[in-house]
C-alpha cells in the first residue's frame, strides 16, 4: 500500500494544471502547489485596474484549486482504487474534505 501511496504523491505532485482567467494564468500542481504565475494583459498592471487584477488572479487560482482536486480524485481512484467522496460520505458528507462533494 504504502507504494500506491508513493505512486499517487509522485503523480499529483507531477501533475501540472494552468488555469486562465481574464489576463491571468496559473500553474498549480494537482497536490495544490502553486507553481507559476503569470499576467498575460500588460493593461492590467496599471494602478486604476489593481482591484480587477486582484480579483482575476483569486478567481484562476480558485479554478486552477477546482481543476487539481477533480484530477487529484481521479488519480486516487486510478491508482489507489478508492473513491474519495466515500470517504467523504463516511465523515457524515457535511463538511469532509474541500472540494469533495
């Protein structure tokens, strides 16, 4: 087991998901590490349009966080063969892990 385990660590941590969002992209791995960055729309570094910047940067990570946990429970089942949202139905399905519905 513990060499599944290893194998699911070694594929989400290798896993890189880019999620764009008006200008913005963001490179996070599937275990939720944050790899790059990017501002693609020079306009947006302007100081008259910082709140707009701000907030396309917050909604691609926020993709980018619902993109690596679907991956994330995909690569679970495939290499572990488990389903994550059981386990979330066994801590009652109120509140169990984010993103596990």
């Amino acid at each position: 087991m513990y060499k599944k385990y290893k194998d699911l660590q070694d594929k989400l941590s290798n896993t890189l998901i880019r999620a764009k969002e008006n200008g913005v992209v963001i490179d996070i791995t599937a275990d939720m590490k944050v790899k790059d960055v990017k501002i693609e729309d020079d306009s947006l570094l302007s100081v008259d349009r910082k709140s707009e910047l701000e907030e396309n940067i917050k909604k691609a990570f926020v993709k980018g966080q619902q993109k690596a946990t679907e991956v994330a429970m995909q690569k679970t089942k495939e290499i572990l063969w488990f389903d994550p949202n059981q386990l979330a139905g066994m801590l009652g399905g109120q509140g169990g892990f984010p993103g596990l519905k």
